[in-house]
C-alpha cells in the first residue's frame, strides 16, 4: 500500500480522565449507525492524516488541536485493503465546556475509557485501537462512568 494512500483518520480525543465519543445518526448507508464513534472522518484532496483528523475534530466538536497535542498514531487496515489513520490527543477537562457540536450525529458524551471498552454500542475495531493506545501507556482501565449525551445548538 502507497504510505500516503488512506481514506481518513480518528481520534481518540481525552478531555481530562474522559473520551470524547459521537453518537453516530442513522443515515441511511452509514456503517455503524447509532455507534459511539470518535471525532473525524473522511480525507479531503492531498491531506496528510494529521490535516485531516485536525480538520474533522474543528467541524465536528468545534475545537482547534494542533499537531503537538497528537500525542500517539496508528495505522488500520480494513479487511478490504482501505487504511484509516488513528490518533489520541489530551486537552484539559475546561475544553468541554468550548465543544461546538456539529451537525453530523445526534449528540456526545464524555465517558471513561473502559466504559467504552465495555460497550456493545461502540465500533468494534475503534475499542481495538483504544485498547492499544492505553496498553502503550500503561493505563489503569478499572473505573467505568457514563455521562449523559450533549445536544448541538
């Protein structure tokens, strides 16, 4: 596969001790409607991986990360050969009061990670790529919350 061939990338995106998740919609086509997703989404023209998830997480959470706060990066390869880039990024737990929730899914919510782990509601193969994030960093994953979802304006 061409290093530069992907069709989008996600982050992992922890605001304090929580994960930032999307409830996905239910338009029609969609994979995983209904599903916990994380911020981003599909390449637009020659963007690198970073440019894109940098720009999905601005449209769909209405916050601005930089390159610095992408702080680990994944590659995953699809059973049909697409690949889709993963990051984690940390911000402080004041930035969910800055959330701008766009206009794709029906709302977010900030859970614990194991909490995600543990669901049947979130995307199978993004719970693979937290669990490799947080065995990279040793994290505890005993503590499960749930917070209620946030609407949009």
């Amino acid at each position: 596969m061409q290093q530069d061939a992907f069709i989008g990338a996600k982050v992992m995106l922890f605001v304090g001790d929580r994960l930032l998740v999307i409830r996905r919609d239910h338009t029609p086509g969609i994979p995983f409607p209904g599903f916990l997703d994380f911020p981003g989404g599909g390449r637009e023209g020659a963007e690198t991986p970073e440019d894109c998830v940098l720009r999905e997480a601005e449209e769909e959470i209405g916050l601005r990360l930089n390159r610095h706060q992408l702080v680990w990066r994944q590659p995953y390869d699809s059973a049909d050969g697409q690949r889709s880039w993963f990051f984690a990024a940390h911000v402080a737990i004041a930035a969910a009061g800055q959330v701008k929730f766009g206009d794709e899914g029906v709302g977010w919510t900030l859970i614990l990670p194991p909490d995600y782990l543990g669901r049947a509601d979130a995307i199978p193969h993004f719970q693979w790529m937290l669990r490799q994030y947080l065995a990279s960093k040793g994290n505890d994953n005993s503590r499960l919350a749930d917070s209620d979802l946030k609407k949009g304006p």
